[in-house]
C-alpha cells in the first residue's frame, strides 16, 4: 500500500485509532483487498497532494480550489494537453500525486487518459470526474444537462458512510446536471429521483472514480457539503490539513441600506423595491435589544458563535 509523505490528519472512525500515526509518512489504507500495484514489500511513496486538471476560469476548478483551501490541501492545476509533459513520478521514484481532479473544461485524449491511468494504477490511486459528460461502464450520463436547483438529493446507505458528518439531505441551488442511470457494478452516493447524483465505481483497468452528475462552482451548498467527504475518499481518509471554513463579516456594508433585510419581501436592500436610492435620503439602521435577543437564540440553536 502507498506510504503518504505529509499526512497529518485522517478522517472518518478509523482516525480515532490511527491518530498516533498521523505523522510524515503515514501509511494509510481501507478496507477491502489491497491493489496489486501496490503489493510490494516495499510501499510506495506518495506526495499528499492533488492534481487538478482544468482550465483556470472553469467554475468547477475554481469550486475545487475553494474546497482544498478549506481542507487545507495542497494541490497542483495544470491546464488542457498538460498530462503528456507533466512530471508525475519524481526520480527517487516518489508518485507526485495521491488522487485527481478531471474538471468540466478538460476532456483527455486516449493518449492523456493512458497515461494518467498507468500512473494511477502503478500507486493505486484514484480519480474524481466533475461532471461526468459520457457514459462509462455501467454508468449511463445523459446527452443534456437539466436544471437542479431547488431540488434536494439524498444520501444512499453508502453516502451515509462516506458523508458521516452530514445530518441530512443535499440541496442544491445554483447548478446543473447530468443524473446518472446506474447498472451493476456502480454505486450511488447521493441520488436523485431514483438516479445518482455522486457515483463511485471501478473501471476495468482497476482505477477506482467518482463520477458528479451535478455541476459545481465555489460556494454551492452543495459542493460544501460533499466536497471534505470526496476529497477523503480521493485520498482514503488521510487528509493533510483540518477544515477551518470562516464566517466573514464586513462591518463597512453591513449597516448600509443596500444591505438591509427587508422581512416583507424576503429581499436584500434596494433589490427588494421598498428601499429606493433615488428618494431614500438619509436612512439609519439600528440593532433593537429584540435583534440581540434573536442572534443570541439563534447562536443557542446552531451552536455557532458570531
């Protein structure tokens, strides 16, 4: 099994017992038969670090660069046709890499794809699809994409156990999609109306995928939601870094009308047509004890300190 230089941190019950383990050059494993690839007397060493391949303004990659700065997780992008000329295995024979990124804007050649296969085989790696754009396997993705927001998907018995942290369903807002149609060999993580949303399958060359039907960009719920969880699957629950999401309060705008919650519109400022600039004139937003009281409550219920 691959050796993880950097690990620090590992998710999920099995970190409870390998705590004392987390330090450089961590070894870390799941259950199930171990890759013959990685079978050696001798483990592999494998930089704790993600390969993004995607363009730099495609949502889904600016989406993924969010989630590992949450994680704190080290990665490296590189753009279309970078596979062929990219370093993946360092001269004292240590794989640059512990999983990858495919983003939406990248489609690989035959010749990219063997490559990072072969790669991923040789250290057992595994590989994340977003979006899954054609069918592969048993895995059958639609030819167009059809609005999601609004709608809500649900953790199947094995999204259960990979999204332990997550205490309900996934809303999605925002986004697009490709719901997938599952045969035998795939399993759905979140599903959608009988369909998945989030698919984990292996391929025939052994290289394990999880392949999105929904499309991401940064600060979607729902790439909040299931991105620590992918990125511990990726990694098979050694993550080197702690999720530290950080609630910001911009204490210039916040008091400025065209920030003020109007409750009778459910609206923000101007947008919501009771504030108007051009006859506004002076307008003063004070904080009420009732306010207090309500953001104190709120801190009650949430467990979330402002």
């Amino acid at each position: 099994m691959p050796r993880l230089s950097g690990a620090r941190w590992l998710w999920g019950p099995a970190g409870a017992m390998l705590a004392a383990a987390a330090v450089v050059g961590v070894v870390f494993f799941r259950s199930g038969s171990v890759p013959a690839a990685c079978a050696a007397s001798s483990p592999p060493s494998v930089q704790v670090r993600f390969l993004l391949v995607g363009d730099a303004d495609d949502p889904a990659v600016r989406g993924w660069q969010s989630a590992f700065a949450l994680e704190g997780v080290p990665y490296e992008r590189v753009g279309a046709g970078a596979i062929p000329r990219l370093r993946l295995v360092a001269p004292d024979g240590t794989a640059e890499f512990a999983a990858t990124v495919v983003a939406n804007s990248v489609t690989l050649t035959k010749k990219e794809d063997a490559r990072l296969s072969t790669y991923e085989q040789r250290f057992g790696l595994r590989r994340i699809v977003a979006i899954a754009t054609a069918s592969s396997g048993p895995v059958h993705v639609p030819v167009d994409e059809t609005p999601l927001s609004g709608r809500t998907g649900q953790l199947t018995a094995a999204g259960k156990a990979l999204f332990a942290y997550l205490r309900g369903p996934v809303p999605i807002d925002g986004a697009t999609g490709r719901p997938q149609t599952l045969g035998p060999g795939a399993t759905s993580l979140v599903s959608l109306d009988g369909k998945s949303l989030l698919t984990e399958w292996r391929r025939t060359d052994g290289v394990e995928e999880l392949l999105m039907g929904v499309r991401t960009s940064p600060h979607l719920v729902h790439e909040l939601l299931l991105a620590p969880g992918m990125i511990a699957w990726a990694l098979r629950g050694a993550v080197p870094g702690s999720w530290q999401p950080y609630f910001d309060v911009e204490v210039d705008d916040i008091l400025l009308p065209s920030f003020t919650w109007i409750e009778a519109t459910k609206s923000s400022g101007y947008a919501s047509g009771v504030l108007n600039p051009t006859t506004l004139g002076e307008f003063t937003v004070r904080m009420t004890p009732a306010d207090l009281a309500a953001a104190a409550a709120w801190e009650r219920r949430q467990h979330f300190t402002l």
